[in-house]
C-alpha cells in the first residue's frame, strides 16, 4: 500500500495471523495456520496472504494463538475474523448517548509556539494520467505532545513570509492517518494534499501552502499546529453504520476511518474497538487514475466483503441515469433505498468530505429521495445533526 513502507514501527512486538486454505504445496488446503511476524511487518504479511489465495481468519496479539475454525474466531483476539455486519434486517437499535468528546486533544500546538515536526516521505498517490498533483505526506513528531485522533486536523505554517512582509497564517488540513499513524508506533501524522492551482489575470497561480508541502523533502522541518475539530470524529460504537461521501482530497478522514475499522495493524492495536458495523464508501473523482488508497480499499474489501462497501462516481468515464457525467449526488441517488434504510437507523452515522461545491447536489439528491418517501429532508437533516449523526467538513 501506497507510502507505509517509508516508515516502519521498530517495534519488536509480535502478531499472530491465523489462517486456512494455504495455496502453497506445504500446508493442507483444509488446515489451520498461524503465522507469527512482527508488527512492523504485519501489514505487508497481510497483503501478500491476501493476494496468494489464503482466507484469514484474525489477527492477534503476542506469540500464541487459540486455533480457530471458520465459524469461530481465534480465542483472545483483538481483531475477529468475520465480524457480523451491521444490516437493515436489525430492529432499530438505540445508538449510545451522543460522547461529549471531553478527552478529545485540541489546540496542544498553537501559531506563535508550533510544533516542529520532521518530514519522513513526501509521494503521489495519483497513477500516470491522472489531472493535477496529489501527495501523501508523512511526518514525524516524536519529541513532543502532538496526540489527535481520527477526523481531526493539524494546522501547516509554510515557510517564507506573506506579501505582508508577515509570517504565513495557518492552513488546515484534515488527518489521514490513525492516532497511530501509518507505522503504528503513534508518533507519525499523514496528509493527503492537492496542490492547489488557479488562473488569475491570465497567469497560473500555484497555492502557497498545497504547494509547499507538495514540494517538501524527506528530513525537511514543518511548523505543526493543533488538532483541532470534534465535528468529523467517529462514534465509539462497534456497531455503528458509517456511510462517507467523499471528493478528491476529501479521502484523507475516510482513509483514516477506514484503517481503524479494517487495518489489520490497527485492529490489533484496539482490542476495545472491533468494528462490526457497515461502512460504505462514496468517492467522487474525475478520473480512474485519480483515485486515492485504491489499494487499502481494495484490501477491506476482500478481506471484509460483509463490512464494507465501496461505490465509486468518477465523472469522465462513467455516465449517470441521465446520460450525462457521474457525480457523486448521482451515485447517492442511485443508491437511495438502501441509504434510507441505513439512516432510519440510530446507529447510522453520514460523514461528508471535500470541496464545498459537492453539499448542494448531495442535498438535492438526499431531499428527493426523502420526498419520494413521504419525508421532509429539511427537517431531517437537523435531527441527524442534532442527533450527532450528520458530520461535514468541506472547504
């Protein structure tokens, strides 16, 4: 997967994959095995069994594991092979009390005292062809107290000064990695950023810091602020239902929902959190080779086919209903039912991601599918808000 290898854990804290149906001549295509390998390698383990054929059946701490069968999970571990979907044949469930997020970090690093972080790798996560510049970035902040969690941002301060002769203010990005971090060693952050590019009076204009942390090298300092926000963060429920409509560089939250609901690094990192719910993932891009972590995603899904599900608008090669070019308001509507049948549910969380532009069509297509159901989307809407079930963050 794309940038983990760039920085690896050193943890000397050893996983165990239990597995059956071994493609290989050595192993009995109807045993159980376990591997054993340390966590700093577990990811790339994992991807590679997942490709050879080999069916997974969980991931555990330490050096020993209780054998498994299909229908049960290895004793003790932390991340069960085969959770149970969250799906609409359930009776409604009432969802916990909305958290009131007090333990959440905020504000630890601020603009007249930032943190100064180091950069470990700076790579595109667009494959040839694709429209613009996207890059995901990973620094390191060992060192000091910059903690966050999932849905939240840091801010940047690019260096230089402002046509003002002043210091650059902040920008604001949204995390794309776990508190985690890509390594798992929780002392790295990552961002996927697109370089921001205009005209202005006939003459190209680069955006200033898009365009500084896409040009950034490896060993590099950055000035870091923050976290800040409470609005995108997941709830704490393992059952819990999360539909995610993002576009472009919206990606970076979702990524970060998704590797701690199916990473398996992650999932053994949690042993208080096993995702068992439905996540469903919309994303919006213009073009095939504009999508972002296809390969992570690719991953949960084969790994998790009960769990996850991803639906994809990518609007020059894909036509909607119409005939005209796929959005991702027209996948929404495409898929309506089975959304309404999800947010009818208390445990049905919606996270909205990406440039402001994508809100109105969005709720256009959620207001004509709740008047086709005899509902008023207007009202609707501020209920999930107020429930703590509808979180949107775009710019």
């Amino acid at each position: 997967m794309h940038a983990l290898s760039a920085a690896g854990s050193g943890s000397s804290q050893m996983m165990t994959i239990t597995l059956q149906d071994f493609s290989g001549s050595s192993v009995p295509t109807s045993g159980i095995r376990r591997l054993v390998v340390p966590l700093d390698q577990l990811q790339s383990t994992y991807g590679r069994l997942l490709r050879s054929g080999v069916k997974i059946l969980g991931v555990s701490n330490g050096l020993t594991s209780t054998a498994a069968t299909p229908e049960q999970s290895p004793a003790g571990s932390s991340a069960p092979a085969s959770p149970q979907p969250a799906t609409t044949a359930k009776p409604a469930r009432k969802a916990p009390a909305r958290a009131a997020h007090g333990d959440v970090p905020v504000n630890l690093y601020k603009p007249k005292a930032p943190f100064i972080g180091k950069v470990i790798s700076n790579e595109s996560l667009l494959k040839e062809g694709a429209i613009g510049r996207v890059n995901h970035i990973i620094m390191d902040l060992s060192g000091g107290d910059l903690r966050y969690v999932e849905g939240q941002s840091i801010g940047i301060i690019p260096d230089g000064l402002a046509d003002n002769g002043k210091p650059h203010k902040i920008r604001l990005y949204s995390i794309a990695s776990t508190r985690h971090g890509d390594n798992l060693a929780g002392n790295t952050v990552s961002l996927c950023v697109r370089q921001l590019q205009y005209e202005k009076d006939g003459e190209l204009v680069n955006g200033v810091c898009s365009t500084f942390l896409c040009d950034i090298a490896p060993d590099a300092p950055v000035k870091i602020t923050g976290p800040v926000g409470k609005e995108m963060l997941l709830p704490d429920d393992e059952e819990a239902n999360v539909i995610m409509l993002a576009t472009g560089t919206g990606i970076a939250p979702m990524r970060a929902y998704l590797r701690r609901m199916f990473d398996p690094g992650e999932r053994a990192r949690n042993p208080g959190y096993a995702f068992r719910g439905k996540a469903w993932l919309f994303m919006g891009v213009p073009t095939t080779p504009n999508l972002l972590y296809e390969e992570e995603f690719q991953s949960y899904l084969r790994a998790y086919p009960d769990n996850f599900r991803y639906t994809k608008a990518i609007s020059r090669e894909q036509n909607n209903s119409g005939g005209g070019r796929m959005y991702i308001q027209h996948q929404v509507a495409e898929c309506a039912d089975e959304i309404f049948n999800l947010i009818n549910l208390d445990s049905t969380h919606l996270y909205m991601c990406g440039l402001r532009g994508m809100e109105p069509g969005i709720d256009e297509a959620m207001a004509a599918a709740a008047t086709a159901r005899g509902l008023d989307w207007k009202t609707l809407r501020p209920q999930m808000k107020k429930a703590g079930r509808w979180h949107v963050e775009t710019y």
